[in-house]
C-alpha cells in the first residue's frame, strides 16, 4: 500500500505475486514493469548493460594476471602510504572505499527525504553525496598522479613488474573514475532541480517535456549506488588479490 | 496527497546497512591488513564482497521490494558471467602455460633448438 507509485496510481487492483506475478506481469499484453515509472526501469536496463561492461574488464583483467609471467606488483605496497611516520598498507585505497560507502549512505537518506517531499534535506543530502564523490575523484587522481610520476607506470609498460599491471589499473580505475565524475555533475543537477523545487511543482523536463517528480532523485540514485557497487569488486579483485 | 508515491521505507533500516557496510569494509581491509593468505584470504574476500554487493543492491536499490518481473532482468543476465570466468581461466592458465614453455628464458629444452 506504501509501494504504490505515482505513475500507477491507476492500477487499483491486486497484483500477483511470486513466479505467478513474473508470468502475469509479462503476459499482461501492457507495460511488463508495474509499478515503477519507466525512468527506473530504463535506468536498471542501462546499469545491466553497464554491468556486462565491467564485467569485462574484470574478466579481461584477471585473464592477463593469471596468464603473465612477470611478477605482479603487490597492490598492498604499492598502494601504502606514509602517515604518522609509518607506512600503513593500502591505507589510500581504504579511505577511498570509506569516502564512497558513506556518499552511498547520504545518497540512500537524499531519496528517502526526497519522497518525504523535504526540498531542503534533499538538497543537502544531495550535495554533500557530490562533494563525497568529488573527494574520491580527487584522491584517485592523487593515486594517478603518484603512480604516473613517482612509480613511473604507465598504460604500455610497468617497472614494478607485469606490465599489465599498469594497462588494467588505467583501464579500470579510470572508468569507474569516470563513472563517479559523471555522477557528480548529475547530482549537482538533480540537487538544484530539487532546491528549485521542480519536483514539488511538477514542473516540465529541460529536455522531454514530463513532469519532473521525486522518482527523479531514486533514479539517480540507483546510478550512484551501482557506481559504489562497481567498487566493491574493484576493490576486491583489483586491490585485494 | 493521499497517496504516497515511490519507494517509501523507515529510515532505521538505511542506518544499520549503512552501518553493516562500514563494518564489512573494515574487515576487508583488515584481510590485507592483517596479511591473510592463500584459501583463507580468497574466501574472506568473497564472502565480504559478496555480502557489501548485496546489501546495496537489495537494500540502497531498493530490489528486496521491487516485483519478481525486474529483479529477474537484473539478477538472471549476469548468472551467465559465471561461464564467461569459466573460459577467462582456462584460457590464462593455457597461456600461462604456453609462455612458461616457450619463453622462459630459463627453458634449457628451447635453448637446444636455437
């Protein structure tokens, strides 16, 4: 009953459940999707999509790890830093990783507040979810730039060892880097449509005309909570291994 | 408004994932830290991420209330990964094996060829 969304608000009666609702809700000779507006929808295919392609880095990574003969470099060392007089492992990476899961708190509260219909909370929230992202963009590009500068890796070679090494790191880091870079202008759009209150009035889309309403906020943040998920296995795989 | 529109939860809930992350994270960090190795650190590994991946997926997306109709596009497609993993090793261990073999610098038998 608090499920209902707005875009279906026409659908009074009873939905099935389980295998039996699979099979009436794609047999229904209507939308497949009930009771999520198509935006969402249209955002889970993109991120299934999205999904194949890290995937295949992944995949493509672990490939050249397992098949190389040159050492590996140890992400742990690499990845170390000197704080407080001592080298702590991977300290960066995990920092990074913190800096990420909280932005996925605040952005899960934003959508939350969003429905609540709270302009204000929303737009906050918002931000500080952008200027999280924006904190792990700048330290990956301290990590980038440490690396490029004082290890000497590079896309085509790698001092360290494998020089895989420094083709998988680029490849993957960087997208994901891209990914979260994108995100963070998205989130600035959407706060300010939010602070504007263009979700409150309904108001028209810049781009197709719809009236733009709070589902916007948890389409958005699907894309941020799978930017997040992405790095939970880079984290894994990449820097864990 | 009489009706409430869109996903709509109490936001305990988003807490204490929230918190279940953070903890989740720390120890796979502490895998590292703590220089767990071989099976034991594999098994570490997976377990927390799989765990993390899940808890956003079916919590801070919202998949544990979404109909059975989106959730199996989401969760079905990407089973086939598994197979393509599958393939990844076979072929890396064929290749690793192949570059052992023929261009190891140390490989006396490759020597005798020249």
């Amino acid at each position: 009953m608090t499920q209902t969304s707005h875009a279906t608000t026409a659908d009074s009666t009873e939905l099935l459940r389980g295998t039996a609702g699979v099979i009436a809700d794609w047999s229904s000779d209507q939308r497949a999707f009930k009771r999520v507006p198509w935006g969402k929808a249209m955002m889970w295919i993109f991120l299934v999509s999205d999904t194949f392609i890290f995937s295949c880095f992944l995949i493509g990574y672990m490939t050249v790890r397992v098949s190389t003969t040159d050492p590996w470099p140890n992400p742990s060392e690499v990845f170390a830093l000197t704080m407080f007089g001592e080298k702590i492992p991977l300290i960066l990476i995990a920092i990074m990783t913190f800096v990420l899961i909280t932005s996925s708190g605040t952005m899960a509260l934003a959508v939350n507040f969003g429905y609540r219909r709270n302009r204000k909370v929303t737009f906050i929230l918002l931000l500080a979810t952008a200027l999280l992202g924006a904190t792990f963009v700048g330290m990956q590009a301290f990590e980038w730039t440490k690396l490029i500068t004082e290890e000497g890796v590079r896309p085509w070679a790698n001092p360290l060892g494998a020089p895989q090494f420094g083709s998988v790191f680029f490849m993957i880091t960087g997208f994901h880097g891209t990914h979260v870079s994108i995100g963070v202008l998205f989130l600035i759009i959407v706060a300010v449509k939010v602070l504007r209150g263009n979700m409150d009035d309904e108001r028209p889309g810049f781009m197709t005309g719809r009236p733009q309403r709070y589902e916007m906020v948890e389409t958005m943040g699907l894309y941020w909570h799978f930017v997040d998920l992405v790095w939970v296995f880079i984290f894994a795989f990449f820097y864990l291994w | 408004m009489a009706q409430v529109e869109g996903q709509q939860h109490p936001l305990g809930i988003y807490f204490k994932i929230w918190i279940l992350l953070f903890v989740l994270s720390a120890a796979s960090y502490m895998v590292d830290y703590l220089h767990f190795v071989g099976w034991l650190r594999w098994f570490l590994i997976i377990i927390f991420m799989l765990l993390k991946a899940g808890l956003i997926v079916a919590v801070f997306m919202h998949m544990v209330w979404e109909r059975f109709a989106l959730v199996y596009v989401v969760i079905v497609p990407p089973l086939l990964l598994i197979v393509f993993v599958g393939i990844g090793v076979l072929e890396a261990d064929y290749t690793f094996f192949a570059r052992d073999v023929f261009f190891s610098p140390n490989n006396f038998v490759i020597e005798a060829h020249h």
